[in-house]
C-alpha cells in the first residue's frame, strides 16, 4: 500500500479520535494514541487482520518513523523557544529538587516491585541488575512531548508551572537516558559506539558548548537585527541548527528530542522571531507530522495480550506504585522549597505523564530481551492511564490557563 494512501488515513483518525478526546476533556494527545492504537493491532489487526497486514505493511513502518521522528524534533525546538528563561532562574529550587525526587521515588517503588515482577514475568536469564535499571526507569521517566503538548494545550507553557514542569521533565529524562545507556551497557546492547564515560564526558562538552557559545552568538545575533523580520533564509539555519543539535545528542546516546529542545532553549528570545517561527512552522508539525508520530507509537502498542484477572491486578499494583511514586515525589520535593500544596500536586500530575517517551524505553526494553510481551503490555498500560489521568486531575486543582498558574 503506497504511503500517500496510509498518511491521510492515520490523519483522519488520529485528528478524529483528538477532537473527540476534547469533547470528553482529555488532551487532544490522548486522542491521537488511541487513533493509532485503533489502527494497530490491537484493534484494526484483531478484526481484519489481512486487511491490515496489507494497508499497514512492517515495511511501511521505518517511513512513519522517520516523518514522526522530524516532526518531534520541530516540535520540540518550538517548545524550546517558548520556554521563559526568567522563570527557569527564579524556578531553580523548586526544578531541581522535584526533579531529584520525581525520580528517586518511582525509580525505588519500582525496585520494590523488581524481585516480584522478575520471577513472574522476566524472560529467562535476565540479569537482576538490568532488570532493576529498566523498571525503575520505565517508573520514573516523564513523556517530554507530550507533557509539553499538554501544556501547549492548556495555554499554560510559559507560566511559571508550566516552565517549572518542562525543566523538571528535561533534567529528569535525561538522567533518565543516561541510565538506559548504562542499563543497554549492562545488557550488551546501546544505541550508540561509544563507552559510557566518554558518552558523559561528550555530553558535558555539548552542554558547555551551547550554553557558553550558543547562546551568546544566539544574543549577539539578535541584538544586531533587532529591528529586523526573521526571514526565511535566517529561520532555515535555525532549523537546521536545531536537526544538527538533536544529531548531537543522539550521537551521544541520548534520545535526539534533548538536543532540539536545548536549540531553542538558545533561540533568541524576541516576541516578534517567536510569533514568526510559531505560525511558519506550527500548522505543518501540528496537523502532519505529530499526529503521526503518536500514531506509529499506538499501531506498535499491543492491548490484547492481558488476559487473566491476576494480570489486570499486577498491571494495577504496577500503576498505584508508579503514580505514588511520580505525584508524591515530584510534590514533596516542591513543597519543601515553599510552593504552594496546590501548585505542588499540580506539578507531580504534570510530571506524571508518561506517554510516548514512556513507550519507546519500554520498547528499547522489549527488543532487548528485558521485558516479557506481558510485562510490557502491563507496563503500556501504566503509561496511557497516567496520562489520561493528567488533564482530569489538573482541572480538579484548578489549573486551566496561564493566568491561573503564575
């Protein structure tokens, strides 16, 4: 099946499935999951399986992936450009705090689980040490994109919530990805040549590099055309600055999202540059290339494979553990740097959606022999109920606009 055919398809019903999860109060994100879930296997494959093995051949999955993985990285630079560098300064407590707890405690729900979860659902021969290292990162690890689809959403991406959210989920993922690169290390398997150490060392180098160089040059720029429009040829190099940033990070064994949200972390902050390259580059990522990336991450989800009560219940122990864990941690490490109770949970249950990012650990999880299909469908299951739990729990702390979170 040619891919023009498949690409109208999976936008129709992921743009139909998101407008229909906004007229039932969820984030249009959740909506767009569920369109690709419909098209996958769990669904479209289980009912017709010939008709989808035809109209979604595996071959065709490697095109989706790529037009998805673009569209992330744009998005995510976008999202960078947004972000209020004010407020991640007078923010840096209450970030790193919640970050630090927003880990540690979901990573530790998750190893209580391990020894448990190990015995019943591992594969053969998986070692303890790997298998720790990927559950609690599973646990512990916040959807970036989608948090910052949800805060885009909501209106609320540059309050001083929202700002606080997306450094949080940064700094947190990417500990995150540095222990699946030392978990992939353990197990024989990594994304990328290079040894952990010199992955670090690179890493410093990288973060050095742009916030001491870029963002200077980024500056400099700015104030010699000031008074001009961002043109096209000025806004191309920016968005190749940002595909080479994202190139960067993968190199370093760190997922390429990083780097194009550290590009426009660099972008100059000029309300008339940001305005430009949000209307030139917003209705293209938004209406083709993220509903597909979500949707390649539903049609790879399998929801069929629970099928006996006590599996339900462990999905639903693994589920209380990670959301105690998230919420709880990423709240009290808020609360004691003197943010309110209020804007306190409202972070943990932003921090707490996992979604897409969530999905691909646990993929990377699954192709390396660490998680079973069953442990995997259970874990999926964890991230999508996390996430569909967010928008409803933000509008009961009363978290709507930007006004309502500065």
């Amino acid at each position: 099946m040619s891919l023009l055919f498949q690409i109208p398809a999976v936008i129709l019903v992921t743009l139909a499935c998101g407008s229909l999860a906004r007229k039932l109060g969820q984030s249009r994100v959740i909506g767009e999951i569920v369109g690709g879930i419909l098209l996958g296997p769990s669904v479209f494959g289980r009912i017709a399986p010939a008709a989808a093995n035809a109209f979604f051949p595996q071959s065709a999955m490697a095109s989706f992936e790529i037009l998805s993985t673009v569209g992330l990285i744009i998005f995510l630079f976008l999202i960078g450009t947004e972000v209020n560098i004010d407020h991640l300064y007078r923010q840096r407590a209450t970030a790193a705090l919640s970050s630090v707890m927003s880990i540690l405690m979901p990573f530790a729900m998750g190893a209580l689980l391990a020894p448990s979860l190990r015995n019943r659902f591992a594969p053969q021969g998986v070692g303890n040490a790997s298998f720790v290292l990927f559950l609690g990162i599973a646990m512990s690890i916040t959807a970036f994109p989608v948090l910052a689809r949800i805060l885009e959403e909501r209106g609320i991406q540059s309050s001083k919530l929202g700002t606080t959210a997306i450094l949080c989920a940064a700094v947190g993922d990417i500990v995150a990805w540095i222990l699946l690169a030392l978990a992939l290390a353990l197990v024989g398997v990594g994304g990328s040549s290079l040894s952990l150490p010199v992955r670090l060392i690179g890493l410093a180098i990288y973060l050095l590099a742009m916030i001491g160089l870029v963002r200077p040059i980024a500056a400099r720029l700015l104030r010699l055309r000031q008074r001009s429009d961002l043109s096209i040829e000025l806004l191309g190099v920016m968005v190749a600055f940002a595909f080479a940033s994202a190139a960067a990070t993968d190199a370093l064994g760190l997922h390429p999202l990083f780097g194009a949200f550290l590009a426009g972390l660099c972008f100059p902050r000029a309300n008339a540059w940001q305005e430009t390259i949000r209307e030139r580059l917003d209705v293209l990522v938004s209406v083709l290339l993220m509903p597909l990336f979500f949707a390649v991450t539903g049609m790879r989800t399998r929801l069929d494979l629970l099928n006996e009560p006590t599996m339900w219940l462990w999905a639903a122990i693994i589920l209380m553990a990670a959301t105690l864990g998230k919420v709880g941690g990423a709240a009290v490490g808020a609360r004691w740097t003197g943010q309110s109770w209020r804007d306190s949970l409202a972070l943990g249950v932003l921090l707490n959606t996992r979604g897409l990012v969530e999905l691909i650990v646990l993929s990377i999880g699954y192709n390396v022999g660490v998680f079973s299909p069953t442990l995997f469908t259970m874990m999926v299951i964890m991230a999508l109920v996390t996430t569909m739990c967010t928008t409803p729990a933000l509008n009961l702390l009363g978290i709507q606009n930007d006004a309502t979170s500065r």
